[in-house]
C-alpha cells in the first residue's frame, strides 16, 4: 500500500528519503530539513497506521514496510534514492539496502538494531495496544525516547512528540510491533552495498549503543557515530546528527 508522503527541495537534486520510527511521524526529521534541503530533495513518508498512511489488519512483516517504500518509489518514477532511517526505519533501510541494492545509493541507519533477543515483548506490546490503544504507552515511551534531561529542558517537544503517538492507529501501530517481533536483519548486513554510516545514542535504551556497533561491523565499509541523548537523537542531537547526514551523504 503507497504510504502517505511529503517531498520537498530543488527538483533535480538528488532524493533522500527519510524514514521513522514506531509511534512517529513525518514531523521526527523537521529538524534535519533545513541542512537536507540545501542540496537534496527529501522525501518524508509515514509507516502504515503512522500519521496520514492508511492502516490494514496485521501482522506485517518488514518486508511489508519496506514494499510499501518500493510502491511509493516506483509511483515517483525514482529509481534509485539514498535512505536514512530511524529505529524502524532503519530496518525498512537495511532491507531495502539488502534486497533492492540497485535502489539504494547510499544508506544512513540512526539507532537502530538488525534483530531483538526476544520476540515476546513486541507481541505484548501490540496485544495492549489492540486492548487499550496507543495512548496508553505514550509516558513509558518519552522515557525510553529522551534523556531525563531533555524532556526537563523542552517539555514542548516531548508532549508533542507524546500527542503524535497517541493519534497513530492501534492496529497499524500493533501490526508494526509484530513485525519488528518476526525481524531478524542479522544475515542481510554483510550483503548490503551501499556506502553506509551507522549513529547510536550514548544513552539509548531501547537499541544501546552496541545494536549499532554491531551493524556497523557487519556491513563492508560502515562508519560508526556515537552522539549523545536517547533513542530519537535526530531529535535531542539534532545538530550532530545533521551533521553526519550532510557529511555522509
């Protein structure tokens, strides 16, 4: 299913595509935009369920997730973009760069990881959502989100990143756990060609620092960038992050 999307920038730039994580939406890379826009064409969609995509009946798989990119690429007439992802995101990224390699120029994967220790937790995870709806992880998951220190220091941009989670679609939102339960990227990583930098956040929770470390020593060539803050650090490192896009890109 064709994802809905945002494209902006100079129209003979070349294209990057930004993906997000779980539980957010095109609204996760407005900070890296103004950098992306002095010389790509960026190119924002959201996951199914996620912010204006429309939802189906899970589970999905990441294959899923990464079709609907294939879908909406081929419905843009672009055949070959660069792609950076977070968490969720950057498994779509990993996949694509594994399986569609001749779609993929170059590759960015911010706190991510190519595989859980367990599926379980995933499976709770949509079974309470499907039960009490995705407002209801909202507060556990700010904390897993950002430091203590940011959410102290922009209370703005955690409530709004808190009220983006609620409005995602419960079963889009639960269908999308059961595919990162189902995920296990680990044998496409060293198959992937395309130029990649990994980034990991010193005080990530959710994927820690050695998720990326190991996906970076895994992929030919990979370069790896420890930045402070938590699991969105596009968002509480954004300069640094940007930073690194610009350069790898």
């Amino acid at each position: 299913m064709k994802p809905h999307y945002e494209l902006s920038g100079p129209p003979d730039a070349p294209v990057v595509v930004l993906g997000n994580s779980l539980g957010t939406t095109t609204a996760l890379w407005d900070r890296q935009l103004p950098v992306l826009l002095r010389r790509f064409r960026v190119l924002r969609y959201d996951h199914r369920g996620h912010g204006r995509s429309g939802a189906v009946d899970g589970p999905y798989r990441i294959d899923d997730l990464a079709d609907d990119v294939l879908e909406l690429l081929d419905a843009l007439g672009l055949d070959r973009v660069s792609y950076c992802g977070v968490s969720m995101g950057g498994m779509v990224g990993m996949w694509l760069a594994g399986h569609a390699p001749e779609r993929i120029e170059r590759l960015v994967l911010c706190c991510t990881t190519a595989g859980f220790a367990s599926a379980q937790p995933w499976l709770d995870r949509a079974a309470a959502v499907r039960a009490s709806g995705t407002g209801s992880l909202a507060p556990a998951a700010v904390g897993r989100w950002f430091t203590p220190a940011f959410r102290e220091r922009s209370p703005e941009v955690v409530s709004a990143f808190a009220a983006g989670l609620s409005s995602v679609d419960d079963e889009g939102y639960a269908g999308c756990c059961e595919a990162l339960a189902a995920m296990d990227l680990r044998s496409v990583l060293p198959a992937i060609e395309a130029p990649t930098a990994v980034i990991a956040a010193e005080c990530d929770e959710a994927t820690p620092p050695e998720c990326g470390r190991f996906i970076a020593d895994s992929v030919p060539g990979a370069t790896f960038h420890l930045v402070p803050g938590a699991h969105l650090a596009n968002v509480e490192s954004a300069d640094e992050v940007s930073a690194i896009l610009e350069a790898h890109l």
